[in-house]
C-alpha cells in the first residue's frame, strides 16, 4: 500500500543514458511518478528525487554511468537517487556504494520501481526522526540473477514530440560472444499482442501518428506466447490513426520473408528496416556466435529490394572486435560495399568483462578500430548520399515534426529520407503533419534535402 501523500508536490528529474528502449522507459518512469504527486522539475530547479537509467554497451557508457550519478548527486544535495537500468543490473552493489546512491534497482525490480521508492523513502524519513541525516545515501541495492529477470515493464513514449516508441519485447536468448545485454536484461519476452494494441490506440488517441516498435531483439517476440512478430506487425496494421509504423531492428535470420512480403503491401509499415549485420566475414560472424552468415543475410537484403525497391536500409556493423584479422576486415568491407543498402551504424568494439569474446586471442588495435570505422563510415556516407540523390525533384509525403517558429522545420518520408522545410517557409500547421512535398536538392551540411512546396 502507498501513502501516495508523502510524495505531493515533490519534485524529479530524470537523466538517462544509451538506447530509445531505456529512453522510452524513463518516460514510463515520469509517468508513474507524476501518479504519486511527483512533478518533473522545470530547467535550474532542484530535485527531491533523481532517477538515473543507465547503460553498459561499452566500458566508456559505465563510466558516463558513474559521471551522470556523481553530477546528479552534487547537482541536486540532499536528492533521492535512484539509480536503474543496464549498469544497475550488471554492477549492483558497486553503484549502490557511490557516494549520495540512495537505492538501485536491477531489471527485474524496475518494474515495480513505485513500491521500493516508497518502502526506501520511508526508510531514510524514519532514519532522520531518529536524528540521523542519511548525507551519504542508504546504498540499497535490489537485483536478482539474469536467468531470474521475468517481469516486463510496459513502456509507450512520446520521443520528439511526433513519433512514439512502443516497447514490444524486452531481453534477449542469443548470447553473441561480446554482448552483456542478455546478462543485463534478462531473457526475451513480450506482452499479449492485444495489450500493444489497446497502448497503440491510446497513442493515436494522443493525436500520434507514427510508432517506432522497439526491443532488444524483436524477433524473438512470441517466442513464449505463442504469437508471432507477424502477428503483431498484421494486429498493429489495423489500428487507425497511427499513419506511420518503423521497426526499430530486426535480426536477419529472424526477418521471416512472409514479414517482408507483408510490410511490403501493408497499411502503414514503412518500407525502412534496420539490420544488424555487425560483421561481413563469416569468420568473425562465427567468432561473433551470430545466427546467420552473409549469404543469408545478402538473401534479405534481395528480398526486401525486390519487394520494396524504394526501401531504406540501415545496417549494424562492428569493427575490431577480437579476432578481425586484417584480411577478414577487408572481406567485411568488400561485401559490405556490394549490399544495396542505405546507411551505417558502426561501433567500434569495447572489451566487456564476463564475455565470451575475451578468450578470443587476437586483439585488434585502438588505432586499427579508428582507421576502419572511418573507412565504413565513409563508405555509408557514399551510400546515403547516393540514396538520397535517386530521391531529388520527387514528390514524397513527409511528416514534419514540431519546431521552434523561425527556425527549419525537419522530418522524414516513408522511406526515411531526411527533409528540410527551409524557415520561410516552416509554419505551425505543418506540425506533426504529413505533407507531400518536391525533394529539392541537398542542404547546407548534406543531412537531408531540401522541400519545395
Ligand atoms: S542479439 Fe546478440 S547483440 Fe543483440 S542483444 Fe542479443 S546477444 Fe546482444
């Protein structure tokens, strides 16, 4: 049971770190804490609780982890800190020890994130009756083994002011060689089907007109319900309203071609994918403990061009992880280079403590890690350009998002090309509108085109 009048008119602020799922799920956060009373606080002002969600991709995100703690601590004296999320699973007796930390929570307990909040809040209110002020944070910590992490906490949120995120599926059963996410979040699972449908009614009823579905790895979904990720994308096609739906990321081998098939004649499922490829050398995809190998994933690659001519496609790759030997690197970039695909991502490899991958002997360079990200982003830079280019003195629909007046307004067509209304010609009707515009050429900084009414 809550006293939810303990919390009145207090004050939060929030600060998170790494991928759209932790963001989408601060927001679910705010929301539950502006239920107890608790209001987001306004830009200088102080905080009486500070919840951190955090990330542990790489070593550098541990450390912006224990930064953004520190700062918020210093920043706000005398807040409650909570901290959650990825680092806070993997590490979380360190994290409860940083000085001001005053409880942190794993990825199973987040999701009753209200109730240890209170039991906590009550605990340091009755510490300080007792004429104990509690400066340094009660360091609590709740977390339980990955193989225990069951609970899923749902999560739709409102990202920049025009798209929502909808939590589709969270954890993960595949276990590549370098990656802790599956020991920070648990294996895969997933809500009913219908649930993610009445959330995505109730973001159209929000006026939201696009909904980017997001995971850990998507695929998986109905792996224990018994519904598929087609299911789901077929139930989602229905719901009114909503003009627009993206995946976030799919892995290839679980990119079912009936999948594609459907997206490709679908109401509102735009022909835009993201791909997680991370290496082009079925070498280092073996070293990597991927599900697939590059012929496998050219054969998606044919498929959704074939279907979808006009799709944009990004795509993961990792470079220097353990193992990439010179000649596999050049493999990588040779096949790479042969995918008609749109754009890439690409991470350098950071050495995770508890993986798999660190008995790999070969090691590759910091230097080498920067030569061929640079090379690849390079190369992505050729194919987005090139992409883009096809697309000038078209007419597409875009939907613009919310702008400050004055200023270029931005936004995307279907096949997510970046569009820019110049300011003269921006106006607030167009927020959060879908307006079918000329592609004019690139603009200053060839990140998107520019519109032409
Ligand atoms: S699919 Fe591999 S890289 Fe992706 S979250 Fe799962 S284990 Fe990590």
């Amino acid at each position: 049971m809550i006293d939810t009048s303990a919390f009145q008119g207090k004050t939060a602020s929030y600060y998170t770190l790494g991928c759209k799922l932790n963001f989408s799920e601060t927001s679910t956060f705010g929301e539950m804490l502006q239920e107890l009373g608790v209001r987001t606080v306004d830009r200088g002002e102080r905080a009486d609780i500070c919840l951190i969600n955090t990330c542990s991709v790489t070593e550098v995100a541990d450390h912006k982890c224990r930064q953004a703690i520190r700062r918020m601590v210093r920043e706000n004296p005398g807040a409650f800190i909570i901290v959650t999320g990825c680092y806070a699973q993997l590490e979380s007796e360190a994290v409860s020890k940083i000085p001001g930390v005053d409880l942190v929570l794993g990825s199973n307990e987040k999701a009753h994130l209200v109730q240890y909040l209170n039991d906590a809040w009550l605990h340091r209110n009755a510490l300080r009756e007792q004429g104990d002020e509690v400066t340094d944070g009660l360091h609590a910590f709740q977390s339980v083994k990955t193989k225990d992490i069951k609970t899923f906490q749902p999560s739709c949120s409102k990202g920049n002011r025009t798209r929502y995120f909808l939590k589709v599926q969270d954890g993960c059963n595949y276990f590549c060689t370098y990656c802790t996410i599956p020991f920070a979040r648990g294996f895969s699972r997933n809500p009913s089907i219908a649930s993610l449908v009445q959330q995505a009614e109730q973001a159209a009823e929000e006026g939201g007109k696009e909904i980017v579905l997001t995971g850990v790895n998507i695929g998986e979904f109905g792996e224990r319900t018994d519904e598929t990720f087609l299911d789901l994308v077929k139930a989602l096609d229905q719901v009114e309203g909503i003009r627009r739906f993206r995946i976030s990321s799919l892995e290839p081998d679980l990119m079912a071609d009936e999948l594609i098939d459907y997206c490709a004649q679908s109401r509102a499922f735009m022909p835009h994918f993201h791909i997680p490829l991370q290496s082009g050398s079925d070498e280092v995809l073996k070293l990597m403990h991927r599900h697939y190998d590059t012929s496998l994933f050219a054969d998606k690659i044919h498929h959704i061009k074939e279907v979808m001519p006009h799709a944009f496609i990004g795509v993961d790759v990792m470079v220097g992880c353990r193992g990439e030997k010179p000649e596999y690197f050049e493999e990588s970039y040779e096949f790479i280079r042969s995918l008609d695909v749109t754009q890439l991502h690409v991470f350098p490899y950071s050495e995770r403590p508890g993986t798999r991958a660190l008995s790999i002997p070969y090691v590759v360079s910091e230097h080498d890690k920067k030569l061929r990200s640079k090379r690849l982003l390079q190369l992505s830079d050729e194919k987005t350009h090139a992409f883009y280019a096809k697309y000038v003195g078209q007419e597409a629909e875009v939907l613009f998002e919310k702008a400050n007046r004055g200023r270029a307004m931005h936004g995307f067509t279907r096949n997510y090309i970046r569009v820019e209304m110049p300011a003269a010609l921006a106006k607030e009707e167009f927020d959060n509108q879908l307006i079918t515009v000329k592609l004019g050429d690139f603009n200053h900084d060839r990140s998107a085109l520019k519109a032409m009414i």
